[in-house]
C-alpha cells in the first residue's frame, strides 16, 4: 500500500457487487474498506434473488405437493397439503440473516474495514462517510461506486407498501391477497405469479408491451405463457398501461392505451404489485466532486474495464460497477464487474464478456437464457452479413424429464451457420437455470457447435437436452 493513502480501495456499497470486488480485492494485497448506508448484501440478499428464491422454493413444493395428477402418475398419493403463511415468510427472512451474516463475516475475516454510513466521493481519491456517530473523510487510491437500484414506480402509481407495494415490500409476504394484479410481465411479475398462485392467489398480469414477457425469446415466451400462464389462476392485459393505480380497499386500477393514453378499463383487486423494473441509487454520491456525472437515465457512464467516463474519458482512480451503471442489471454481473475493475487496478486490464453472462427466472419450470435472442441475433446477422441458423430439442424427449414427470420444455440454441459460434442460448424447462452455464461457458470460451457436440453428457441427465441440441446444430454447420 502506498502510504499517502488511508486505504488502496474503498467501495461505496456492500452488495453483492461491492462484497465480490472486497473479496478479491484483498485476494490482490489491496487494503480494502467497504462502506454500507443499511444492510450488509445490498438489494440482492435482503430484497431480491435471496428471499424470493426463497419464496419460490417453498410456494414451489406446495404447488407440486397439490398436483395430484402429477403425484398420481409417479405412483404417490398425498393427503390435504396446507401451509402456513408466516412460515414461508420466515424462511425467507431466516435465510436472509443467514447469508448476510455469512456476507459480513466473511469480510471480517479478511481484514475489510466495513464502514456504517452514507458514502459518497469527497473529490479526487477522497470518500466522505457520513453517519449517526459523526463525519469522516477517507484517502484512498481508487475508489469503486456499487450503489446498487431501486425499484422503479411509474408516474400515476401511489404506493403504499400494503395494497400497493414493490418487491421490497412483497419479498414480506406479509399477507396473502385473494386478487393480486401484477404489473410488468418480467423476471420480477413472473416470479411473483408463481409464488402467488401457487399459494392460492388469483392473478391479473398487465404488460404494457404488445405481448407478456417481451425481453424473453419469442419461442420461449411462447411456451411460458402456455405452461406458466393459461393452466392457472393468471388473466393478462397486454398492450395496456396502468395509467392511475390507487391504494385501498380495493385497490383500483385505471388501464390506458399507451399511445392514446385513454383509460379503456378499470379493474379493481385487493392488492396490487408493482414489478416495472429499477431505477439506478445515484443520487448525492457526490460524483460532481470528482468531475463525473450520472447520464440523463441516472446511469453511471463507464467504459469495457468500468473505469468511470466524462465525455468517454476516464476519470483517473474512479470505477463504477452493478446496476449503477445500467450495463446489465444483475448480481452476478455486478459480481463480474467488481473482479474486472480490480483486476484493471492491479495493472492487468480485464472486462466483461456480457454476451456470455446468463441469466434466470426462478419459476416452476425455470426459464434461463444467455446471450442473444432470434430477433437480436438476426438483425446482427444481417448488419455484419452472416447466416443465423437455430435448433430446439424438447425436454418430452429427455428421459431423465420423463423419469421425473416434468416434460414440459425446450433448449434452443442460435448459433452462426458458417462458423458454428453459439450466438444465444434459451431454456424453459426442469432445471433450466442450471443448464445454461453449459452453454453461457460455451459463448465465453468461443468453442463452436462443432466441438461442443462431441462433448460426453452423462446418461440419464437433464443435460442431454443441450447435448442433442449441439449435435443437431453442428450437421447444419457449413463444411
């Protein structure tokens, strides 16, 4: 360390973005703080993926406890399965604790000076840490922002965080409304629809696009509306936004066309879940100090290493990683961003192939994907004049799904017709978020259809899905 500073690194943020960059930072021989304004793991482990994966797992085992079709095809007869509300909340909540305990104290351990208190850049390799026990400033040699996101609320929406409440407030499941609408058909709505009608509850899904689950895969989107939407308790309103959502008892909520802005109906439900995405937490971190400035979206503009950029120029010592910088809104990602950044600190620039970053719905059955979709990897084809060409292998003939009763499901992969590279990837079936880091690993290392499909798969596995995909694609490859 160069002792004209107080630490080599300081990290404004304790997500899993922050705790990843902390970790391997110290791994590097950098003297690292890490300073946290509320709880340690940041939105992923206290509001996101942690507590409803939780959630998920245990309305999950109800739902497929309570389908006596499947349970008779497999030779098992259950009695009345019941649940207790506050139970499945305290799952959740218990795992919480659990993993940001384990998060904190695996800091501790390393010698990371975890700060409690607003941070924020005081200037040029200076952070200013404010909290309840007084002010301080710190010197240090770089300085890496992992601010992290906020759920997003469109104008019209009052939330009160009983009727009408976001994710932060749902992952409580304080309670268990009888007609829930869900509005936004992404990760988010789509996960929560699980949770909900698997505990009972009956749904309305309204997308403002012109079909639910737009940023998914049109084959994929297709079967998750089949398999995920039309058998339960789900009605949607596509094409429509909520123009005017009022808390109360009952929730009222005005749906307007999205060009015309004309109310054309007017639901009433019991609660109301807000899930239209999130907003980057930029505000007052002092980025003026250092000459930097959020983009016209709150984003922090950064280039491929996440050095922080004024006018594509990067700004000497600063770095900005996860949802702050709108690259791609994931904790992993962030995760990957943070080990890029110090890696470019420590003299060996690295960046961050997002093409390869996969990523998962958690529902029953999962949806996964990495890389590019059909529409996306068409218009790139026709940009760079190339050939796309794409397969789907279906789960019905797998026989480990067959073994297991869950057959519903396809991998596709689109690949490149003349080199073989495997442009994208998409699951919708048992276990798809494990099986995609076989094909989001294929993208990273650039290995092509052609040597993938020589690859030995353990027989019977899940994973012969993608094993038969390769092998189809690699006959169709150019010679």
């Amino acid at each position: 360390m160069t002792q004209q500073f107080d630490y080599d690194l300081v990290i404004i943020g304790a997500g899993v973005g922050g705790h990843g960059a902390a970790l391997h930072a110290v791994e590097c021989g950098l003297k690292t703080a890490i300073i946290e304004s509320a709880d340690m793991g940041g939105t992923c482990v206290n509001r996101g993926c942690i507590p409803s994966k939780a959630l998920l797992a245990a309305s999950g085992r109800v739902r497929e406890l309570r389908d006596e079709h499947h349970l008779k095809s497999l030779g098992i007869q259950l009695q009345q399965v019941a649940f207790d509300r506050s139970g499945i909340a305290d799952h959740a909540g218990n795992l919480v604790a659990k993993i940001r305990g384990d998060l904190t104290n695996s800091l501790k351990r390393l010698n990371v000076d975890i700060l409690h208190g607003w941070g924020k850049v005081a200037g040029p390799q200076k952070v200013e840490v404010i909290s309840e026990n007084g002010d301080r400033t710190l010197t240090a040699k770089d300085i890496i922002i992992a601010s992290g996101s906020t759920p997003w609320v469109p104008p019209g929406v009052q939330v009160d965080g009983k009727t009408v409440f976001t994710s932060d407030d749902a992952i409580k499941l304080n309670w268990l409304p009888n007609w829930v609408a869900i509005i936004g058909s992404g990760y988010i709505g789509l996960e929560f629809s699980d949770v909900y009608t698997a505990l009972g509850s009956e749904v309305t899904m309204i997308e403002a696009m012109d079909r639910l689950m737009p940023t998914f895969d049109p084959d994929i989107a297709k079967i998750a509306q089949r398999v995920l939407i039309d058998p339960r308790d789900v009605e949607t309103r596509v094409g429509l936004i909520a123009k005017k959502v009022t808390p109360g008892a009952p929730v009222v909520i005005e749906l307007a066309d999205p060009k015309t802005k004309e109310v054309v109906e007017v639901i009433e439900v019991d609660a109301c879940l807000v899930a239209t995405g999130r907003v980057p937490a930029t505000k007052n971190l002092g980025l003026e100090n250092a000459g930097a400035s959020a983009n016209a979206r709150g984003f922090i503009p950064v280039n491929d290493h996440m050095q922080v950029t004024k006018d594509d120029e990067p700004i000497p010592h600063l770095w900005a990683i996860g949802d702050a910088t709108g690259k791609m809104m994931l904790a992993h990602a962030a995760s990957a961003q943070g080990i890029a950044a110090v890696e470019t600190i420590c003299g060996r620039n690295r960046s961050v192939n997002y093409r390869a970053i996969p990523a998962a719905a958690f529902t029953h059955p999962e949806v996964s994907f990495v890389g590019l979709t059909e529409p996306q990897a068409k218009e790139l084809a026709d940009a760079e004049g190339f050939v796309i060409k794409s397969v789907r292998t279906y789960f019905k003939g797998n026989s480990k799904a067959l073994a297991e009763g869950e057959t519903d499901g396809i991998a596709k992969i689109i690949y490149r017709e003349d080199t073989g590279e495997v442009l994208g990837a998409h699951i919708i079936g048992l276990h798809a978020a494990d099986l995609i880091h076989e094909a989001s690993n294929a993208i990273a290392q650039g290995v092509p259809v052609q040597e993938l499909a020589h690859f030995v798969h353990t027989h019977p596995t899940l994973s012969e899905v993608l094993d038969e995909a390769y092998k189809r694609a690699a006959i169709a490859v150019k010679a």
